[in-house]
C-alpha cells in the first residue's frame, strides 16, 4: 500500500551503537551536509542524479515518490505520524518524505571526490520510520536501508545495514550511520542508500541531515583557568587567555592548525599556530565582538585539505560592550499618583533612592508616591557578559494643593442663585458646569434647577490636583391645585381632593367654614349653600406660596326636568339632571312605551339629547328609572321628547 523506503545517508565511521556505528572522536567540516534547507511548504527537489524517485509537491506522495516539506499532516487516514517541525525542532526546517517503491532499488546516490587515504570519515543520517503503531497490521512492512561506501568502478568499499526500523507510538527520529577508512589509493568514493524492503503497505520514512564528514581521534580544547568554553570580557578591558587542546591517540604523525572566526565569519588560520597550546592577547582596544577559537589536526601533509582534517570543539571570547541603560521616568509627578522608573539593556539592576529605596527590577512602579520620595535614583546595570554601567535620574515629586470650599452645603429656592467659592490653587475647574454662570473661576454663581452637587478641581503651579465639593439643595416653589369642583345635596359632605407640590409645606383653606380643618391639603367639608374655597400652599423654607380654588355647588333636592326640545334652536335641546353630580355612583335608564333602553348613563354626568343610536327618537313620553346609590332614593318619572 505505503511504500517508503527512500533515505541518503553516508557513513564513513561509527563507533559501535545499537542502531548505528557512529564516529567517537572528533569530526571535521562537512564534506556532504545535506539538510534540505528551510522555508515554506513546498521545499525543492533533490538534483536528478541524486535520487531515482519521482518529486511531488504535495504532502502525503504516493508509492515511488517523494516531497521535501517542513510539515506533514493526516496522510492517509492518518496512517503516517504527523510532524510540525525536522529532526532539530525547526518548525521551517525541510526533510525529506519518501513512500517508497514495491521494488527493493537504491533511491540515493552520490558521488565525493578528493578524499584523502587512509583517512576515517563518519557518513551519517536522521530517519523515522512514519508509520504509526499498529498501522498495515498485522504485517506491517518495515524499512531496512543498506548504505554502502563504492570505489568509482562499482566495488563496495564498505557497507553498513539498518535492520529493520520498526514502527512508534509517537515520532521519533533515529541516527544512522558508519564509519570507514579509505583505503591509501582511494579519493573518490559513491555513496549510496539502498531500499532492501518489498513495496506493499508500509516501508514509509522520513529522512533528514545527511552528513559525510572527516573523523578522528577526539580533540578536547580548554580555556586554561576556566571551567567553561566561553570567557567575558568588557569593552576597553584588556585581557590574556591561553587555550590548549588534549589530543587522543589514533594519529600517526599528526600536524596541527589553530583557527579563528570573528562574528560569524569564515574560518581562518592563524599563522604560527602549529601546536596544542595558543596565547591570544586582547588589549583594550579591541573591538566588541564575537572571537571563537578551533584546533584542527589532520595526518602530516593531510592539514591543508578541509576534506582531511578534523576540527575540536569551539572556545569563545566575547568582548561585550557596557550597557546602554536608556534611564527614563515619567516625573514630574504629583504626590499620590504612580512613579515609574525605566532602564534597559541589562539582566540585573540595582536600584537605590530616597527614602531607603531599593529594587532589583528593570521597571521600577511607586504607587501613591509622597515628597520624601521625590530626589535622585541610582542604577547599576550588568548584562549577560558582567559588564555594568552605572546611572542616575532626578524623579521629581511635587506637591498637591489643598482644595477647600466656602461651603460644603447649602440650601437655596428654586430660581434663585448663590455664590460659590473655592481656594487653595492657581486654576479652578467646577464640574458639571451646568447652572454655573462660569466654570473656570473660583467663586461662580450656581442657580442650579434641582438639587445638585458640585466637585471643584484645583490645579498648583505643577498642575497637580485636588478637589472639594458643594452641595446645593434646592428647595422648589410651591405649587397648589385645589382641585376639581364639587356637588353635594344639602346637608352632605365631600372630600376636597386638592394637590400640592414643594418641600416643607403649609396649607390654608378660606374661608374656613363649613370645614373640618382648614390646615391639612384634603379637607371634609359640609357648606349648606354654593361655596368657593380658596387653597394658599406656603413654603416653609420661605420659597413663596401658591392659590388655587375650587366651588362647591350645594343641591337642595334632586330636580328632574320632564320635558326638553332637541330641535336645535339652542334653547332646552338636551335633558340634563344637575345634581347627579352629587352622586358619584348614580344609574340612570330611560325606556320607550315597548320597555326598550333608549338611552342609560352611570357615574358620569351627561347631556341627553334625545338620540338613540345616533337617530333622533320620536315625539313622545319615555319613561326613566333613576338609582341615586349611595344611601339616596330610587326615582321613577317620565320625560318628553317635544320638537
């Protein structure tokens, strides 16, 4: 089904390992280093000649083909690991994913010359098997991968067999590889990879960082003094360091070359250093930088081939430059309010200040900052090389003024205004400023419409802050509405239902006949004729007064007209019963000579003008059933309808 089976690797010495025989000792320069490069999905193909399997650019190839990508998902049915990043961790890093062919076939295939004999070389590579656990069972085919080492006529020199790879629960790279010795007449040698497993479902990998490169006997470089491979120094210090390099056995007569590389340059030789041990001098003059020290060794007249010699572990000077502390505050600041000190450019601060201040923060915050906290702040800034640069800033604390008030609260009537005052600063600002005749003054009139309160800002000569308040009650002018007019029947009483509107108020019915207490709003009155009441509201708080009336109209009995025209001449055309306003619960029902409603009102008091259904009735005599409610008779008459 998945074929994979497509892995370039070259090993030309290993040291003996469960999976791999990789060199002990120390390696040189690459000769083949292939990593597939980095970036975005696709990556590019190999060159024709290096492999015979079909490029795709699409993730998940079928059988015989293979992509480069720095991620592969889901591939069929997620039969295949899912990878987000190459064997380094670099989520752009590209490998290599190869389904491999039904036929067992060699898929890489390279040639390297200008080898020298008799020289070790480890050919190495980074493989996983991408089948998940437990996929194509229960007879997953595994890959199994032969890397052979050929003179140029096709004789193996030297080979090395994977074994099966088996599959993971979770993916996992591999190393493989060997080591070899080219034979004293040998420089140019074919690597190759060869796929030993049958096509079918499984025998899928993924393959990375292909490496074929000199080994040789181990080469241990030390700083002489020091315990780590990196020293500090800081710019405009001078300084010594010796370096020496213990070499293993495994040599015949080897011959030796110190190198240097300065901020990521090329390697070069340092003339005069052919020995184990180098003095390097910096003086104080030296630019900042990056210096990085090697030792490389190769067979006496071998040294001056890259593709001959081995290279030890780096050793490094760093001269670093002092911090750039780029102090910074945001003082001036008021008392109270947040200070905040900045530096930069560093791994460690000390802060001291005012008032025993200390920190070891790059970014310094003092909440609710006072006065004696105002002066100067001293730093000391380290990075990462030991270097410290010392600095100071003047934070400034000014004071707040104090904002005082005339009053804190007063009361005034509706219409009227008052003075405000404010002190303690140069400049004032009175929010809301509705009903101010000024807001930026100290001492505005307020003639606020309802009760408010109002905040006062005071500024200083620092622009610093504080502020009081005022609260203005305002009393409204009284309102008074005494109410709709009444009827009673003589010798009754009725509740004036009257209103009033204010604060803190008095009443004052006149005259005061006929009433149960002319001091309260809603009085009970009895008066034996038609009388109007006068209503005086007063305020208390001396906001003024206000009058209203309302009549009473006294009915003797009920009167009942029996006759009324509706012609429309103006004169007696409704039937209208003024003292049922009396009764404020009466029904009344007027009937035909066949006992037909014709016309019925209750609880209002209307005008009857002698329609029924919009339609003029007939001349005539109706009959009408009226219940006073309310303790009062039920009346019985007729009435007629004369035009």
């Amino acid at each position: 089904m998945r074929n994979f089976a497509g892995i370039i690797l070259l090993i030309l010495f290993f040291y003996t390992r469960a999976d791999a025989q990789l060199c002990q000792g120390s390696l040189g320069d690459p000769i083949v280093n292939i990593t597939f490069g980095s970036g975005s999905n696709p990556g590019a193909p190999l060159k024709a000649a290096t492999t015979s399997y079909q490029y795709v650019a699409s993730d998940c190839p079928n059988d015989g083909f293979y992509t480069v990508r720095s991620n592969t998902t889901a591939c069929f049915g997620n039969s295949w690991h899912s990878l987000q990043t190459d064997h380094t961790g670099d989520p752009g890093g590209y490998f290599m994913l190869v389904n491999a062919s039904y036929q067992p076939s060699a898929f890489y295939l390279d040639t390297v010359k200008g080898l020298c004999g008799g020289t070790t070389y480890e050919f190495a590579a980074w493989v996983m098997n991408v089948q998940t656990l437990g996929s194509c069972s229960p007879n997953p085919i595994k890959p199994n991968l032969t890397f052979s080492i050929e003179r140029t006529d096709g004789t193996v020199l030297q080979s090395y067999n994977t074994n099966d790879i088996p599959q993971q629960a979770s993916p996992a790279w591999r190393q493989f590889g060997f080591f070899f010795t080219t034979p004293s007449n040998v420089q140019d040698v074919v690597l190759r990879i060869f796929n030993n497993a049958q096509g079918g479902c499984g025998n899928d990998i993924a393959l990375d960082d292909i490496t074929f490169r000199p080994c040789g006997p181990k080469l241990i470089p030390v700083i002489t003094g020091n315990t780590s491979s990196n020293v500090n120094l800081c710019e405009g210090t001078a300084g010594q360091f010796e370096f020496t390099c213990t070499v293993s056995a495994g040599f015949n007569n080897p011959s030796f070359q110190w190198q240097q590389r300065i901020n990521g340059s090329d390697w070069t030789d340092i003339p005069g250093a052919n020995s184990t041990t180098l003095v390097r001098n910096f003086p104080a003059a030296t630019a900042p930088g990056m210096y990085v020290y090697r030792l490389t060794a190769a067979e006496d007249g071998n040294l001056g081939s890259p593709q001959c010699r081995v290279a030890s572990g780096v050793l490094s000077v760093r001269v670093a430059t002092y911090p750039v502390i780029d102090l910074k505050t945001n003082a001036p600041v008021c008392e109270n309010a947040t200070l905040q000190l900045n530096a930069a450019d560093g791994t460690q601060y000390q802060w001291t200040g005012p008032a025993g201040f200390q920190s070891t923060q790059a970014a310094v915050t003092l909440d609710h900052v006072q006065l004696a906290q105002g002066g100067e702040y001293f730093v000391t800034v380290s990075n990462d090389a030991g270097c410290t640069t010392d600095g100071s800033i003047i934070a400034t604390v000014n004071p707040n003024p104090v904002a005082t008030v005339g009053l804190s609260e007063t009361t005034i009537c509706e219409g009227r205004s008052i003075q405000l005052t404010a002190q303690g600063g140069l400049g004032y600002e009175w929010k809301p400023a509705t009903g101010l005749s000024a807001a930026d003054i100290a001492n505005p009139l307020a003639k606020p419409v309802i009760s408010s309160v109002y905040e006062v800002i005071v500024s200083n000569q620092f622009s610093c802050r504080d502020t009081a308040e005022v609260k203005i009650n305002v009393i409204n002018k009284p309102t008074a509405d005494a109410g709709g007019d009444k009827w009673i029947v003589q010798g009754t009483s009725v509740q004036l239902m009257a209103n009033a509107t204010g604060q803190n108020l008095s009443y004052l019915w006149t005259p005061a006949l006929y009433i149960n207490n002319p001091l309260v709003l809603q009085p009970v009155i009895t008066p034996p004729h038609d009388t109007t009441y006068i209503l005086t509201v007063t305020s208390n708080d001396g906001c003024g007064e206000a009058t209203d009336s309302v009549k009473v109209f006294v009915y003797k009995d009920v009167f009942i007209p029996n006759a009324f025209t509706p012609n429309g001449d103006g004169i007696n055309d409704t039937w209208y019963i003024p003292a049922l306003s009396a009764y404020p619960n009466f029904e009344l029902s007027v009937y035909d000579r066949y006992g037909h409603p014709v016309f019925q009102a209750r609880k209002a008091n209307v005008h009857w003008d002698g329609r029924f259904k919009g339609q003029p009735l007939p001349v005539g005599v109706y009959v009408y059933m009226l219940d006073l409610k309310d303790g009062g008779n039920l009346l019985k008459g007729t009435v007629l309808i004369s035009r």
